[in-house]
C-alpha cells in the first residue's frame, strides 16, 4: 500500500509507523496511509527560514511574480493527472475542477499582481507625509518580507485550491511555506507539490510538505512567522490560543467554517428571472462538492408569504440531481471525502432536527448511480424547514458540513438582517433582488457580520461567479464565527507577509532608500536630457529644470477655441464678481499641455516610445495671464517590462515587441514666484538597449 512521503529540508521523507489510513471516497477501499510521525519539525522551519526565506528576500516582486506565472502554466501541463487523483476524493468534475484549476487560477492572479509592485524586494506602503515646513524632513512606510516561514494549516475539503491560493499570496510577497493539508485528502495535495518540486521553478526551501499531524510544529514558531488555519472554527480556536503563538505574537490568520445565507429579496416574484437565479443559486450550493464549501449556504431566509412556494422549487430541482460514482458522466454530485465526514454530516443533521424538520432528502438512505451507497461516502441532499428561526438558536449554531441546508421565514428587511446575523460572522452572504433599495439596505444593514456580499440579479448573474466562489483579487474572510481573518484580495494579502514600518528622514534620504523620487529630494544632473537616455540609463532623482514660459489671454483663449472648453472661469468676458478667481483663469489642462512643452525633448528621435498616462495630477494654484511658468522634472520610478512571445527569426519587426520598461516622472510645475501651480506624475514607455 502506498505511503505519502512528506518534502522537508530538500527530500522526500516516508514518517514512522503505518500511520492514518487514506481511504476511495467512492468504494470505501483503503489505498494509502499517511504520517509524520518521527519528523523534527524544528529543523523544517530552520530550514525554511534560512534555505527560503534567504532565497525569496533576494528576489524583487516582478521576479517572483514570473514565477507564480511560470509554476501556474507548468501546473496546467499536467492538470489531467490531478483529476484522475482527485476523483478518489468523491469530486465530481466540476468539483474538481473548482479545486484544480481554481488553485491554478490563484497562481496566475497574484502573478498578475507583479505590475502594480516595483522591480524591488520591498515596496513602499502608502502616501509620503510631510513633516516639516522647510520640506526637510518627511516620513513614509516600507513594506519588507518578514524573515520568517508561512505555516498553512488547510481543510480537507479543497486539497489543491486550499494550498495554491495561500502559497501564490506569500511566495509574491517572498517568504517561503510549510504546508500541513488534511490528511484524509492528501494525496492529492502531494502529487500537485510532487510536480512543483520536479519542476524546479521554485528555490530551495520554498515550499514543504506535511502529509498528516502538525505534530508539534506550532511550539517553534517565532513572531517572524505567519500561521494560516482554514476548517473549524473549534479547532482554529485552539490553534489561535497556543501558548507559542500567544507568546511570540506570531500573526495567525484564521478562516472557520460558518453559517453563511441567502436572502431572497421581497420584490422577487415567481416568474421572475431573479427566482429562478436564486432556486439554481440554492441548488448549486447545496451539491457542488456535496456542500463540503466553506462558503456553500446553511441558511435560505425566504419571505414567509413564499416559504411553501420556494420550499417545492428547490425540492424538485434537488431531485433533478443525479448522486454516484463521479466517473459517471451522468452524476452531478459525488460523495463526501469520507465515511467519517458522513458520521460527522448524520450527527450534525441530528442536532438540527431538534428545531426543524427534513421536508427534502434522507439521513439513511440515498438512490445512487454506478456505486454502492453504502461502501462509499455517499449522502443525500436535504432541505431541513424551521419555520421558527427566531424561537431557537440551532439552525443558527450547527452546522452539517454537507449538503444541508435550511429554510427560513422572514417577514420584512430588517428581520432579514437580523437572522443573517444571528450566524455570529460569516464568510459571505447573498441578496437576490432587482431593487436597488433592497439591495442597498441589506448590505449596509448586514455587512458589519459578512466578509463578502453577492448582490445578485439578472444582470449580473450569467457572468457572476456565484456565492460559493472566492476570488484572488477579493478578501476571503469574515468577522466573528468566521475567524476573524482575511485571504487573498490582491495587494491586500501580501501585506499579511511583510512588515510595516515607518521611516523618517529627509526626502533626498527617502528618495535614495526606497528608489522611488520624493518631493524636495535633490535631483540629480543627467549630463544629457532624460529623453535621449534608455532606459537602463536613467537613474532615479535625474532631474531637470527647464525654462520659463509666459502665458498669455491669447494662448487661453486659443485653448478654448481648440479644445471646445468655455468653463466661464477661461472666458475674457466673464463677471468674476463672487467667483474664486480674480479675473480670466488659464485651463488647467493647458497649463499640463503647455508644461510639456517644456520637458519634452522632440526635436530628433529618442529611446521615449510614447507616453502611457498621467498619475495624481493636481492644480494647486490660479496661472492668470501674465504668469510665466517653469517645471522641474525629476525621474521618479522605473518598473521594466517583460517581452512578449515573438519569432526569435524575425527579431523586432513591425507587430512584434521591443525591450522596454515604464518610466514615472514627477512633474512640478511653478510660477514666477516658484509656487506650485500643479503636480502630476506621467508615465512614459522607454525602450531598452537589452531584453530582459
């Protein structure tokens, strides 16, 4: 019989003794066990520290985000296998699929992440702030990967997407992991980290691998660390009050389990589009992964005039689904991960009962097609009806981790609210409506007690991803019962890796730690214009102060005649009594327009392809005419960009793409008495004397 290895210090690894049996969710047969009985867990997060961590620090943001990308279409190259593996779990295709390429998908989402972060190790966090009246002194936050290891401490429930989605967050950010799935579903977690290690893509130290108990991994952790628990809140809890992680306050980021809803908004009527969105929505929750989802819906509050009406829809289309073997085209839900997940499901339901009553489905017995109900983890749908919600606490309480769910009256809005609440904190909730005062008030009414809301109704809903679905670019978390925690959401979840501090010192100081230009830094002289450097070439805080231009009625007026803005505040004519401006006022866009005729060297070619944008453009101040203004022109920040696929025969032929990198400079426009008139940040495209 098979035995998972466990990946620790650079080897795979085989624990002592026969360890916990891992067993066909389908068939019932035993097939493998798994342990980690024997390993030094001290010596893996050494390991980690200094083997990982010392190799990602090292690497800038764009670096590891060419990673996640290359690691996400390696995965990809090899995705069959995972599903042939994954259907030992009970998983459906679509099951799979959720699991596999949703894991993936993280990978490729976070890799995107690279642009909007500098080609550094670190990133500053943040606006810069002003603290002196001589611009001498200033203070900023940088942003640096904790020296430590991430320890991922998953569910059984989505082997793949559970590790995926938390390592594509802290490799970007450049720390490296341990990861500790549940064990019942192992097995597929160590072939997907069988293949990323085979690969190569990743340093030494990056990733590791735990295939059963987390042993007592927790007693060597350091406030360097960061530890992540996804499943029970219970267990979370006891995780969270180790005497170690309260100690060393190491950050420990916690998604449990909850009772999340869905509302079905009054306005919805039978015949509405909205009610059968909200009927697929309920029946998709309930049997996708047999409602093994941290998010799936445990609670349908439906206003009570339509509870009976509701109650049959989702009834009958329950009993459209087609449960067994999930190798069977025909099954559109397979079984739980494992007879002891259906124990648990039977005893939870039990709990349930003692306030609602079964109106679909059964605790004993489940029509199966192509397996045998009993051998195999199989469970039937149900819909339990507690026509009471308010009269007790259990439906609000327990929860079966299957595909149970209950329904529930209400009879207004803020009753609504009040029951999406009683769930004491949920990863998210759903309001189906066409009314957007409905929808408004439910979600500021509920958001205090959801850590995301799914307004969902006919025009969204063929392209949403759905209630259950949590995004890489979204926060996946939720307040109370649901952790306290947060996952993902983009720019977000990497700060959860780095630490901030706050730096002090004066803008030339700043500028020279953090590369980026600051205000009142001073510039450097760049020989030559910065427009007829690469570039490579360019050095931050190059730096420019042009010539003066006077500004004259005519050029406004000109302006105005050109761009079509007569703003009354640009016309000669215009009574100025009661206005802000003393008399006709330049356009602001003019003033930028005329700036640029300033700093841009045009007059024969140069390594400047084009510009790309304009950041944080401000008018500080009135330019009437008369006024004559210069700008000072400083290279503020540069990010290269990658190359994209092309014809090595071919090099650099029309239609293919060229070295290249994004420029920001920091545009400061003054008047005659050197008072600021405006401030912008533009973006221009450089090209490169060499390919990255």
């Amino acid at each position: 019989m098979q035995k998972l290895g466990n990946y620790i210090t650079g080897n795979w690894i085989e624990g002592d003794g026969d360890g916990q049996l891992l067993y066909n969710a389908v068939t019932g047969k035993e097939f493998a066990s798994a342990t980690t009985k024997g390993l030094d867990f001290e010596s893996v997060l050494d390991y980690a520290r200094k083997k990982g961590n010392t190799a990602l620090r090292k690497m800038t943001f764009q670096e590891r985000g060419r990673m996640l990308r290359a690691l996400a279409l390696h995965l990809m190259q090899h995705k069959e296998k995972f599903y042939t593996i994954s259907y030992l779990s009970g998983a459906t295709k679509i099951d799979s699929w959720i699991d596999i390429e949703g894991g993936i998908g993280n990978l490729f989402s976070n890799a995107s992440l690279r642009r909007k972060l500098p080609d550094e190790p670190f990133c500053l966090d943040g606006d810069p702030i002003a603290l002196s009246k001589g611009n001498t002194f200033m203070g900023h936050h940088i942003l640096v990967p904790k020296e430590g290891v991430a320890v991922h401490i998953n569910a059984y429930n989505f082997p793949v997407w559970g590790m995926l989605e938390k390592i594509a967050v802290n490799l970007l950010a450049g720390i490296p992991a341990v990861v500790k799935p549940a064990t019942v579903t192992s097995y597929l977690t160590e072939a997907v980290v069988k293949e990323i290690i085979a690969s190569k893509i990743l340093p030494e130290g990056a990733l590791q691998l735990l295939c059963g108990s987390a042993g007592n991994i927790l007693d060597f952790v350091n406030s360097q660390d960061v530890v992540t628990f996804t499943g029970s809140a219970y267990t979370g809890l006891k995780l969270k009050s180790h005497p170690t992680i309260l100690g060393e306050a190491v950050p420990f980021n916690m998604e449990a389990d909850s009772l999340n809803c869905i509302v079905l908004g009054a306005d919805v009527e039978p015949g509405m589009p909205e009610w059968d969105i909200f009927i697929k929505e309920v029946k998709k929750e309930i049997t996708v992964k047999a409602g093994q989802k941290c998010t799936a819906v445990r609670r349908i509050f439906v206003p009570g005039n339509k509870i009976e009406e509701m109650s049959r829809a989702i009834a009958n289309e329950l009993g459209k689904t087609v449960i067994g073997n999930p190798l069977n085209e025909k099954v559109r839900m397979g079984s739980l991960a494992g007879q002891d997940q259906r124990n648990e499901v039977r005893s939870q339901v039990q709990k349930l009962l003692a306030s609602s009553q079964i109106i679909y489905g059964s605790l004993d017995s489940v029509a199966v097609l192509d397996a045998d109900e009993k051998e195999g983890a199989f469970i039937s749908p149900m819909l339990l009806l507690n026509e009471n919600p308010f009269a007790t606490e259990t439906s609000h309480d327990v929860e079966a981790f299957g595909p149970v769910s209950t329904i529930m009256p209400y009879k207004n809005m803020d009753e609504a609210i009040e029951l999406s609440k009683k769930g004491k904190g949920s990863l998210c909730s759903t309001i189906v409506t066409a009314d957007p005062k409905i929808a408004k008030q439910y979600v500021l009414g509920a958001a205090t007690h959801h850590g995301r809301i799914l307004v969902l109704n006919e025009d969204c809903a063929k392209e949403s991803t759905g209630h259950g679905s949590p995004l890489p670019l979204l926060v996946h978390g939720g307040p109370g019962r649901a952790g306290g925690g947060e996952e993902m959401g983009g720019l977000r979840g990497i700060r959860h890796y780095l630490q901030r501090t706050a730096i002090q010192g004066s803008p030339t100081m700043i500028t020279a730690i953090s590369n980026v230009y600051q205000a009142h830094a001073k510039g450097n002289d760049p020989g030559v214009h910065p427009f007829k450097k690469y570039f490579e070439e360019l050095h931050i805080g190059d730096q420019i102060i042009t010539e003066k231009r006077l500004i004259t009625s005519e050029d406004i007026d000109k302006f105005a005649a050109l761009s079509g803005d007569n703003f009354y505040a640009h016309l000669t004519a215009t009574d100025f009594a009661g206005t802000m401006f003393e008399q006709q006022v330049a356009h602001g866009y003019f003033i930028m327009s005329a700036a640029a005729g300033l700093f841009v060297d045009s007059y024969e070619k140069n390594p400047v392809l084009l510009n790309y944008g304009i950041d944080e453009l401000r008018f500080t101040k009135p330019v009437y005419p008369g006024s004559s203004i210069y700008i000072r022109f400083s290279c503020k920040e540069k990010t290269a960009q990658e190359m994209k696929e092309q014809n090595p025969e071919v090099p650099f032929v029309k239609g293919q793409d060229i070295p290249k990198g994004i420029v920001k400079w920091f545009v400061e426009i003054f008047d005659e008495t050197s008072e600021a008139v405006g401030v912008g940040t533009i973006l221009t495209m450089v090209e490169m004397k060499n390919k990255i």
